[in-house]
C-alpha cells in the first residue's frame, strides 16, 4: 500500500524545495486507488507516524542528488528487500505509483513536470532498487530510497532539477483521510467504491461527451438512475431504484432547488427540474435515504449537482485563463412551428371545440422523412466561453453557454415490436401504433428545445481557512412539448390518418430559471472543534408551459374568437439556508451537526374565473405556500481497526397552504364539501330451486297476470296458452339482484370486510357478479347518506424523528462489508397540497410518507490485479418499504397507499492499467409491489384484484415510475500515443418492459392510455462511442457518436408516446487560453 504524507520539516534541516507530494490523478478519467486500501482505519494514524519520523529521520539524505540519468541514492536497509512487480509502460508519474505500490513504498515527487515521459515496463522479483533502475533507465530522472526497511521512501525528480528543498514547503495531510486533497471527479468516482453508501458518479468529461439531445441523457449510463418522460419535459425528472417524484428524489444544484411540479393530465406528473448540461462539471447520485452532510435527501436518494468551478477552467498553477468549446451535431431538424390564430375569428368551415376531436388542422405537420436528415446538419449546435482569475486572496469565475437543437429524428431499426397494431382486450394503446405514425428514421415534433445560460461565481479567501463564495446562476429555455394525451395520431372518424393529416407541432414552452447561493466555510487549522459550513440560497423559476389542459388555438360558440387556453403560467419562488459543524470529539470519534430549512412559494397569473379561457379540461393555477425544516446529528465512531460505526437521527417538520383554494372560498362563500359516507353495491345472486319453490313462484305469476288478461279480455285459451308460456320459462334457476351498502372507515377507505358483495353468505346461494359500486345518495332507512365535511383552507403540519445506522467491517486490507439501515419522511408537496385537476385533495388529509431502507454491501480493491492501477468491485442488495405512499387513488385523488416495496442488487466494477480501461455495471430488480386495500377493491368489484399489484395500482402515478428489472452498463475504452489519443464507447442494456397490469387485472385489466398505463418498450441495446483526440497542451478535439445501431426505441419510464433520437453524431473542439 501507499502512504503519501505531508510533514513539516524542522527548521535545522536543510530540505530541497522541488520535493512534492505526489497527490495528482493517476488516470485521468477515474482517479487512483492507492490512498484507499486501509481507508478510514485508524491503523493509519500509526502509519502516518512512522512515516513522518522516517522522513524526518533520514532528511539529511535530502541533499543536492546529481543529475545523472536514473542515479541513485539507497538506504542500506532497502537494498535486499525482493518484490514482485508487474508494471506496464504507462505514463511515468503513473508507472512510479504502482511500483511504489506494489514494493510497499512511499512516493515523493519533485515539482518538475513529466508530461509525455513514459517509464519502462518492469517484471519479475526486483529489490525496490533494481526496479527503479530498470524503470527509470535511459530517462533524465534521480531517485533515492530511504525510511525504514519495512517503509522505504522513494524520492524522485528530474535530473534538471537539483535546486535544494526549502523548510516550509511541506504541509501536513492525511492520505487516507477525508482531507486528501483529490480533484472533485478523481473523488467523485473514487466515492463509489470508498463510502459507504450506493452511489454513481459523472464528471465533466462524462457529462460533456454524452450530455445527448435532452437533459435526461445526462442519467445514461448510471446504474438504477432514470428520468421521467426524457423526450417530453425539457428537464429532468429523476427516479432512482424505482422511487420518483417531487420530495423523493431530490435534485441540488450547488445547494440550490429549483424543482416544479407540472402537471401531465391524466398521465399525472412531472417533478421538473430545469438545468443546462453545458453548466454542470459533475453530478453525484445518492441512492437510498442518508444522512450526508450537506446533501438534502428523501426517502428514494439525491443527486447533488455541481456547476463549473475555477479549476475547471484553469490548469494547476494558472493565474488567469479561459475555456472555449465549440460543438455541433447531426440528426435533427429545425421545427415548423405552428401559427397562432389568437385573437382572430374562426372562419365558416371552423369546427368549434376541437378539444374534443383534437383534431386542428393549423397544429399538424406532417414529420419530415429520414431522406430529410443531413449528415451536416446544423440543427443542432452549441458553445461556452469561462473566463477564470485564481489569485492568493479571491477567485473568479464567469461563463455563458448556447445551445439551439431542432426536432430529432428517430432510429430506423428492430420497430416490430412498435408496429404490431394489436390492442389488448379493445383498449387504446399507443404504443403498437407508435411506429406506424412516427416512421422509422422520421422527424419526432415538438423535441427541439434552446438554451442560454450564464454562470457567475466569486470566492473571496479570508484566510487559510475561511472563504466566503458567491454564485449566480440565469438559465433562459425554449423546449418543444404536448401534453401526453394530445399525442393524437387521429382525425375524426378516421383513427390511423397521420400519413395524411401529419401528427402535432405544438410552439414552444419557455422557461426561465435564476440561482443564487452564497457558501461560507471556516476550518481553523488545530482546531478539532470548528469545521463549519452553511450555504444561503434562492431560486426564481418563470415558466409559461403547454400543460395547462387546454388547447393553442381555442374558441367557443358564445365566444368566436381564438385564444390560447393550453398555455399555464407558473412564478416559484424558494429560498433556503443548509448549514453544519462537524467535531472531532476523540481521534476516534466524530460528531456531526446539521440543519436546513426551506420556504417556497408557488403562484401564477392565470386567471382561473377568464371564462373566455377557462374550459371543462383547463387544469387550476395552482397556487400556494410551504416551509419545510429538518436538524440533524450523526456520530463517526471507530473503536477497532476492523470495524467502523455510524448512527445518527433526524427531526423535520413541515407547513403548507393553499392560496388559491383560500381565495376561492373567500370569494364563493364555500368552506365544506360533501363527502359520501358509503356506496351502493349492486351484485346478482343466483339459486336453486326446489319443484315447490318453482311452482309456487309459478303460481305467483298467473295470480300476478291475472288483472292484465281480465283487461286485455283474454278468452280461456289465450290464458292457458299463457299459463303454459310461464311454465315454459320459469326454470329452476332463479337469479335476483340487490342493492347494498357499503361503508367507508371513516375517513374514505373501503375494506373487502364489509363489502356486501365479497362477503355474501347464502347456503343456498351463489354470487353470479358484483357490479362496480356507487356514491349512495340515502342509506336503508332512506336517510341521506352524505355529510358536509369542513375543507376551509387551513395550514397542514406534520413532525417526526427517523433514525440512520450502518456498521463497517473491514474483512482484510482491500475488502469490507457495509449494513445500513435509514428511515426518512416525505411530506407532502406544493403539488400534493394545493387544488389542481391531476388529482384532487383529500378531505381527509394526508400523512408523511415513511420510508425505511435497508442496505448491504461488499466492496473490493483489487488494484494490480492484472496490471491494474484501479481495479474495484461492488455487490449490493438494498431493500426498501415505504408506508403510507402519496398516491393518485381510483377516485383520482390524492390518497396514502398503504405501501411499497422494492428490492434488489446491483454490481458495479471498474479496471484500469492506463492503457485500456473499462467499468460495469449491473441490475437486477428482485421486487417493485404495492399494496393497498382499498384501490384493489375499489377498482375490482369482484374482489379478484389482490392487495399487492407489481408495480402500481391503475390510474396512480407509481405505475409509469417501475424500472427496467435488468439493466446493464459496459465501457470500454484504450489510450495511445502518450495519451494524446483516447477512444471509447459504451453499451447500454434494458430488458424488455412486461405489463404487469395483465397480470394484475386479467381479464378487468383497465389498460387505457388516458389513465397513466406505462407505456411498453422492447429490449433496449444502444452502443455508443467517441474518439479524443489531443492536438495540444491547450485543445483537442472530439467525435461522439449515440446510438451507433439506430435503434428505433421508446425510454423507459415514458409517459408520453415519443421515440428516443436516431444515430447521432457530434463534434466539438475545446481549447484553453
């Protein structure tokens, strides 16, 4: 293993100043492993000791060295010792790290820079000495080796370089240690295999090669992590392990929250958060509830972004500088947008009210064709300038970014699975039409979108530290988007008529987000007490979305002029403070203390009473206020080498309030509503009767007929005639249909145990049917059977504790295992608390969701294996039960479900010897239930529905959040000529979707497109690939390409009837200044 250490050099020692640390990335795209075998142990304190007394011990061996090409200075004590090497010829800082590694050995490396040296490949049983020689032979390199026998200490610099060290230029570390002063994604990735909790990373290489056509491709390639409706949003809409929405999976952006809820019709909604991928330099995915400082968290994770900071911009070292990147790819089309009639009269051929037919012949375009995609198209281009200044006492930042895409066109091939035409039991299903309407290779409306953002950043260094930074953040977007539901491929009387009326263009949704965040930390140095941090933020979010319900050209008889009724304006306005200290209490212990609050406020200027624009489909402006608070403490305890231990809890509360709802009654005089306090279930019975039985209900017959034949003047044989008939047709059978109530809890939940259908008990009786039940007017007695329930707008507020334990145990030098268990509360949000159409609030109210997480997992360094400087792998199983889940109910309410389950493993790896690097990972879904009572019972009359469904109830929004149940991801990628050539690419795998609704409902599946059923895909394999290419120092260039197989596919997790873009490829340039 590798000790790297820092020391202060007493003053009386005479110390070359070339000597550094070597603490840089080994591997440029993931980082060294090295610092990490014994990492967090407290065995280290006793490695950090000896290695500081043995470089202070043998510092007088510092001297001037020579500069002889690869002479040596060695302690005695080392020159014996044989080990067995395997380094490769790799990059010479890279090769002098795993050879320090694989003898045991410390490593310091002068300043010189070795760029473009390579070391040779060194095999077999060496002493350290002999291994240097042949390593750095022919090479304008020194060495020495001192320090113990058991801890040598290589020393390295460049021949040239023989100035003599200077006290002072040494500064204590910790290697193995939080303070390891790693780049942010060299961390980043390193963090997956090194914490001990579920995550993955992308940094900003990662993001910047495959950002894609849409913000949700930034998810691509990361395990278990997805985005809701990736082609229908402009944003994204993040779901990890199955669990999504606003509350559940939060996302930050440099602490900052920006998230809104918009509503998708009956395809429920999304939890938009609107960001630009040319800002963002990393994004880290938490997954599962936790306690990280700083990282807001629900009850399904987190992903905390990060926006471009200085070292982004300017290389180690540089005072002033920018970055420009220049990018432009091919697969797209300018849109055809359509031409608003506001304001105009209809003409005489004008049919009123299309939003029933959905039909506007202004709306529909038809897609252009793939003999329409250019290969130089210049649909689709983009660009950032950052400018930078890194000085001793502040720091500056500035960047702006463009990006202008049109429509992208889909993939051409494997489109059977979407071209099949077959509707399951009659229902209306889009997807075995899709790619009868949105051909192979053709134009997908409204999917362009365009950006502009700027970014300005501002660090002020009180001292060494203490620094206060300041961030602003201003994102303007145009997106195209529809409404899911008028996805229409339609005309009247003629269902499949795209090819000659066209589908939808809808104009643009605009977006406009600003960000402002001003970060302080303090972290006195030698003082165990103080290591604060807190972060004060604001967000502004306008948006004038097509989500409203309505329709872009809207009139009425008794209003014949044309407006734009689809158009909902949104003003969401939050800010918020984070802050926390941690306390090093003992050597082995750590306290760490935290608290955030936020408050939001959402509005519009929609005018709900326009009644020449409000429509029976025109959703409410909602509008309203909520404040949510949470304090916390967590303790970092490790009594023994082997083990680590980690509990901690959490209090949060939270208020919300319905502005919109509270004017309404303000302004109507309405503060209740009635509520039913049962239904009415009709059901048949059928019986057997006895020839008694039959033939007294026979003779009732005649003796009822009686009356009408006297009037009819019925002679003798017409009555026998007809006495006959009513013996022909009385059978033994008798069927009978009732009427029963049926009994809610009392707060709107009905049970199978009181259902008078699923309980009938009659020996001599046998349910034919139960029929769908109904709100009951009256009860038996004839008394009405509603009541007046008080719903006046009100402040809703909830409280609670949640726990969070894990234990580390550390199965040898490379290997640990992991347990942890975390709970979490999710209130309800601005969404779930305010009047709306997507589904109504509950008169009942609603409880905090509680989720409780369980997580085990085994980590392995497996680093030279096979030549490797990184090589890691990870197994995890997690399991995850949710109780009282905020869900849209069968009555299309807001409700709590009683809970949901998921579980299942994921295996995550990586490797790389500097020439040829790859990483997987894989997972599997073990189980994704819901279970509630009454939507089971509620949806099936006849009680055949179970409890638990997979995936989610019909018409709820969890059923459209269930992942793919295998999944994979494959890089692969090799680099040449000294680095300045690195090709790569990667495959990405999803099983084909199974509709669970079959399963669950039978024959009763209630499978419409209009309640929020998940939408089908096929197996899913994209490959795609890019070659770097360094021209310089200071640019390079790059080829990207995306779904190499032009693949004709839907994503997963879609709520809207799109294709996923065809081949793509792009170019950029990037160069620094």
């Amino acid at each position: 293993m590798i000790y790297c250490v820092f020391a202060t050099v007493p003053s009386s020692l005479h110390v070359n100043r070339s000597y550094l640390l070597l603490v840089r990335p080994v591997l440029q795209t993931q980082g060294n492993n090295n610092k990490r075998k014994l990492s967090k142990r407290t065995r280290l304190s006793l490695g950090v000791q000896l290695a500081v007394l043995a470089l202070i011990a043998d510092a007088t061996l510092l001297g001037t060295v020579h500069a002889n090409p690869a002479a040596s200075v060695t302690h005695a004590a080392a020159e014996g010792a044989i080990h067995s090497f395997n380094v490769p010829s790799l990059a010479l800082d890279e090769a002098l790290v795993m050879l320090a590694r694989q003898a045991g050995a410390e490593l310091y490396i002068g300043s010189s820079n070795f760029a473009g040296a390579y070391g040779n490949p060194v095999q077999g049983r060496l002493s350290l000495e002999a291994a240097l020689q042949q390593l750095l032979a022919n090479k304008a390199v020194t060495f020495s080796v001192v320090g113990q026998p058991d801890r040598p200490v290589i020393q390295v610099q460049s021949a040239a370089d023989t100035s003599g060290l200077v006290e002072g230029d040494l500064h204590p570390t910790y290697v193995n240690g939080a303070e390891y002063q790693e780049s942010r994604d060299v961390k980043g990735y390193n963090d997956i295999y090194d914490q001990d909790i579920s995550s993955v990373y992308a940094g900003k290489e990662q993001i910047e090669r495959y950002k894609g056509a849409a913000p949700a491709d930034l998810f691509k390639g990361m395990l278990n992590v997805y985005s809701g409706d990736a082609r229908n949003s402009g944003a994204l809409d993040p779901n990890i392990r199955g669990i999504q929405g606003p509350g559940r999976v939060p996302l930050t952006i440099d602490g900052t929250e920006q998230a809104l809820t918009v509503y998708r019709g009956y395809n429920g909604a999304n939890n938009r958060n609107y960001i630009d991928p040319n800002l963002i330099g990393s994004i880290k995915v938490i997954k599962g509830p936790n306690m990280e400082r700083n990282v807001y968290s629900g009850v399904g994770g987190a992903v905390v972004a990060s926006t471009l900071n200085v070292d982004d911009v300017l290389k180690e070292g540089q005072e002033y500088g920018g970055e420009f990147k220049i990018e432009g790819s091919n697969n797209s089309v300018s849109p055809r947008l359509p031409t608003l009639l506001t304001g105009q009269m209809p003409g005489p051929e004008h049919n009123f009210g299309p939003i029933f037919t959905y039909y506007d012949p202004s709306l529909y375009k038809q897609p252009r064709t793939s003999s329409s995609n250019d290969l130089l198209s210049s649909d689709d281009y983009a660009y950032r300038m950052a400018l930078a200044t890194r000085q001793e006492k502040f720091e500056l930042l500035a960047a702006y970014a463009y990006r202008e895409k049109g429509n992208h066109y889909a993939g051409k091939n494997k489109s059977d699975f979407y071209s099949t035409g077959k509707q399951v039991n009659g229902h209306w299903d889009y997807i075995p039409n899709l790619a009868t309407i949105y051909k192979p290779g053709a134009e997908v409306p409204n999917t362009s979108s365009k950006m502009e953002s700027w970014l300005g950043k501002a660090k002020l260094k009180i001292d060494e530290g203490q620094s206060l930074e300041f961030g602003y953040r201003d994102t303007d977007s145009l997106y195209g988007e529809i409404l899911p539901s008028r996805i229409s491929f339609f005309t009247p009387g003629s269902q499949f008529d795209a090819a000659t009326h066209g589908v939808p263009q809808w104009p643009l949704s605009h977006v406009e987000s600003k960000a402002y965040n001003l970060e302080y930390k303090l972290k006195p140095e030698g003082n165990p007490w103080v290591d604060f941090y807190s972060n004060l933020w604001a967000t502004n979010t306008r948006s004038d979305t097509y989500s409203s319900g309505g329709i872009p050209n809207h009139t009425t008889w008794l209003d014949p002029v044309f407006r734009n009724t689809a158009l909902a304006n949104a003003k969401h306005d939050r800010v918020g403070l984070t802050v926390s200290n941690k306390f090093k209490l003992l050597d082995s212990l750590d306290l760490t203390l935290g608290g955030s609050y936020q408050h939001e406020k959402l509005g519009s200027s929609d005018d709900y009473y326009d009644t020449a624009i409000s429509t029976t489909l025109r959703m409410y402006p909602r509008k309203g206020r909520r404040e949510e608070q949470e304090y916390n403490f967590n303790f970092d305890w490790r009594p023994v080498t082997f083990a680590r231990f980690n509990a901690g809890m959490r209090y949060s509360s939270y208020w919300a309030f319905d502005d919109f709802l509270k004017e309404r009654q303000e302004r109507d005089g309405i503060t209740t509503a009635t509520v039913e306090t049962g239904r009415e279930v009709a059901y048949t019975t059928r019986k057997l009767l006895t020839d008694t039985e039959r033939q007294a209900k026979i003779n009732q017959q005649i003796e009822d007929s009686k009356s009408s034949w006297d009037a009819f003047g019925f002679t003798e044989a017409e009555r026998q005639e007809a006495i006959a008939q009513i013996k022909s047709q009385t059978s033994h059978i008798e069927e009978t249909r009732h009427w029963a109530a049926w009994a809610h809890n009392g707060k709107g939940k009905y049970s199978r145990s009181n259902n008078p259908c699923m309980n009938f008990q009659d020996p001599r009786r046998t349910i034919i049917s139960c029929d769908s039940s109904l709100p009951r007017s009256v009860d038996e007695n004839g008394n009405p059977n509603y009541h007046e329930k008080d719903v006046s707008a009100k402040h809703q507020k909830d409280h609670g504790w949640t726990p969070s334990l894990s234990t580390t145990f550390y199965t040898s030098e490379n290997g640990r295992l992991y347990l942890r268990y975390s709970e979490a509360l999710r209130y309800p949000s601005m969404f779930e608390s305010t009047v709306g159409f997507s589904a109504s609030t509950n008169p009942w109210g609603l409880k905090p969701e509680h989720a409780r997480n369980y997580e085990a997992a085994y980590i392995h360094n497996l680093s030279g294996l096979a030549g490797s400087e990184i090589a890691d792998i990870k197994l995890t199983y997690y399991h995850n039960t949710t109780k009282d889940v905020i869900e849209r109910d069968p009555n299309m309410r807001f409700d709590n479900l009683e809970k949901q389950t998921t579980a299942g493993l994921e295996l995550q790896g990586r490797y790389d010897n500097g020439r040829v690097f790859t990483d997987l990972s894989i997972g599997h879904v073990l189980k994704n239930e819901v279970c509630d009572e009454n939507s089971a019972v509620m949806l099936d009359s006849t009680g055949s529905t179970p409890n638990c469904v997979d995936d989610g109830f019909v018409g709820g929004y969890l059923v459209s959040m269930a992942m793919p149940e295998w999944s994979a991801n494959l890089g692969l990628g090799a680099r040449f000529f000294e680095r300045k050539l690195e090709v790569g690419g990667r495959a990405i795998y999803y099983k084909q979707h199974e509709n669970k609704f079959y399963n669950n409902y039978g024959s009763n599946a209630m499978v419409s497109y209009y309640l929020n059923t998940p939408m089908s895909w096929d197996k899913i394999i994209t490959y795609d690939a890019y070659i770097n290419y360094k021209l310089s120092d200071d640019a390079s260039i790059e080829l990207t390409g995306t779904n190499l197989s032009n693949l004709y596919y839907i994503d997963p997790l879609t709520r809207s009837a799109m294709p996923a873009p065809g081949r793509t490829l792009k170019i950029s340039f990037t160069t620094t200044f």
